[in-house]
C-alpha cells in the first residue's frame, strides 16, 4: 500500500484573509468560554466519558423546527440537515429553507432499531422532488451499496467505518486505498448494469432495485457516520 509522509494542519492565506473579515466572530470567540469537544468531556458520573451511556446529557429536549428557520435566518450559505426521518421531514425541511437532508440513522447506536436509510430514499426523494439534495450513510461498504442508493435517489453517499478501517491500517495511504476499492466497485458495479453514466442510475432506478449481491445484507443498523 505504500506510505505517505502526513502533512500538518496550517492557516493558508485564504483561511487568514477569511478571519480577518469577521473581526467580531474572532472577537467572541476569544471572549467566550474554551473551546471543546462535547463528546469527549467527562460525564456527572466519577470517571465515565460522555459517550452513549450518557447521551441524554448532550441534547436540548427544547429544540424544535423554529430553530432551524432562525439558523436559516443568520447563515447564508448551503444548510444541511442530518436526522430527518422521512417524507413528513423532508416537507418539513424545505419549508425551513434547508439546501439539503442527511438520511441516517447515526450508525445505528444511538436508534438502533431505526428503519434503515435505504428505505427512506424513495419516499424521501418523491418528497424533496429536485429542490434539494439527499444524502445517504449508514451501512456504506461497497460500490454496489453506493449504486443503489444512487438509483433510489440519493445524491451522494457518505462513509465512516471504511475510511476509519483504512486510516487505523495505514493512514492517509489506507484511507486512499480504501477509497479507491469504493470507486473500483461502484464502476464495475456500473458497467454490470449496462449504465454508461451514473445519472442513468435514477432515470432507471426502479429497474435496477435487483443489483449485484453486495458481501453483506442489505438492512443493516448502520454504523457509518464515524462519530466518536
């Protein structure tokens, strides 16, 4: 697989000219209370990270659809949004002005007995017509799974336990590798089918449910989000 030297984190000129256009965010930033990562400070209890035993703690019961308008209000740019559960959210997300749903059932350990995000494309992408974009993960582990979500009208796929398979093997050159076999499989996968370009896969998506057998079952929990 080769090795590749890592290369270090750095503020490129463009990401420098880009703080110094928002004095008053650096600002508040400085001003406020440290920075940290939520899921990865201890819990009430002596000695228990805040992981799934006590993930209750990291969830405000008080938010609602309301405060994804006013996020819509103060943030210009694409908004996507991840958890909805199906065609009644969808709606739901358009009227708040959302760019995008993120179909997953969060690696299927937080609501494992959710239905699988492979079942809600179709649904989902009746709902959302062509105003906004559908994303898929959870279960992600081989070019034909991608093909299929791509033909029940999902827009992209997103993986976490490959890339994370790859990177503890072999770092950037695992990640890499593992990425290049989804690419290989999703293009044989393609070729099997006849299909010359992949938009063809959601203009004949009903006719292509019957895909090549993937190594694994088709419902899966899911586990593909990455999240610690």
């Amino acid at each position: 697989m080769g090795t590749r030297q890592a290369q270090r984190p750095g503020l490129a000129l463009r990401t420098l000219l880009d703080i110094g256009t928002r004095p008053g965010y650096w600002t508040s930033v400085l001003r406020g209370a440290p920075l940290t990562l939520a899921n990865l400070q201890a819990s009430d209890a002596p000695g228990q990270r805040a992981t799934v035993a006590a993930l209750n703690d990291l969830f405000d019961p008080a938010v609602t659809w309301d405060d994804i308008a006013e996020l819509r209000a103060r943030w210009p740019g694409a908004m996507i949004l991840k958890g909805p559960l199906g065609p009644a959210d969808v709606r739901r997300a358009i009227e708040a002005g959302a760019d995008g749903v993120h179909l997953s059932n969060h690696g299927g350990r937080q609501l494992d007995r959710c239905v699988s995000p492979l079942d809600l494309l179709g649904p989902a992408r009746k709902a959302a017509g062509n105003r906004l974009a559908l994303v898929l993960d959870s279960g992600v582990r081989h070019g034909a799974d991608i093909a299929e979500a791509l033909a029940l009208g999902a827009d992209l796929c997103m993986i976490g336990r490959p890339y994370l398979y790859g990177a503890a093997v072999g770092g950037r050159a695992g990640v890499e590798r593992a990425v290049d076999l989804l690419v290989a499989q999703l293009r044989r996968t393609v070729q099997l089918l006849g299909v010359t370009d992949l938009t063809e896969l959601r203009k004949h998506g009903p006719e292509l449910c019957a895909l090549p057998p993937s190594p694994r079952p088709r419902r899966l929990a899911g586990d593909e989000d990455g999240h610690v």
